[in-house]
C-alpha cells in the first residue's frame, strides 16, 4: 500500500518577465521562493524580486563578461 505523499513547507518558486531599458526582454526568469520572503513583511514581493534577478544578472556578467542593462520593468509571468 503506497503512503501519501509529504507536501513540501518550501515556498515555491516564482516566474518574471523582465524589461530592460534597452528594451530587450527576458522571459520566464525564475526566481527561489525563498528570496521572495520578507520576514519583516515592509517590502513589496516585486521589489524583492528586482533585487534577485539583479544579482542573478550580476553573477552571469561576471562569467561572461557581457553586463545586462539597468532593469525597467518586471512583471510576473
């Protein structure tokens, strides 16, 4: 007899689409629940999530050496 299955207490993972000011975008850009948290609840999710893809896109321009451009627009996806 199979045994039910244990939900997970992680938060899940959100999708954003990102505008930069270049107007190139990027989409589907997955961001870790748990960055999305604000234990003292005074920042917005959308902020929290700016900040994420920008150290996201901060850690590919160190490897790659191409900087992405300032962000303009995030929306969830």
């Amino acid at each position: 007899m199979a045994g039910r299955k244990k939900r997970s207490t992680k938060p899940v993972a959100q999708v954003f689409n990102v505008v930069y000011e270049d107007g190139s975008l990027s989409s589907n850009r997955r961001v870790p629940g748990e960055l999305l948290i604000d234990p003292f609840g005074a920042e917005d999710i959308m902020d929290l999530a700016q900040r994420a893809i920008e150290r996201q896109d901060a850690e590919v321009a160190k490897r790659s050496g191409v900087p992405k451009p300032p962000i303009k627009e995030i929306t969830r996806a």
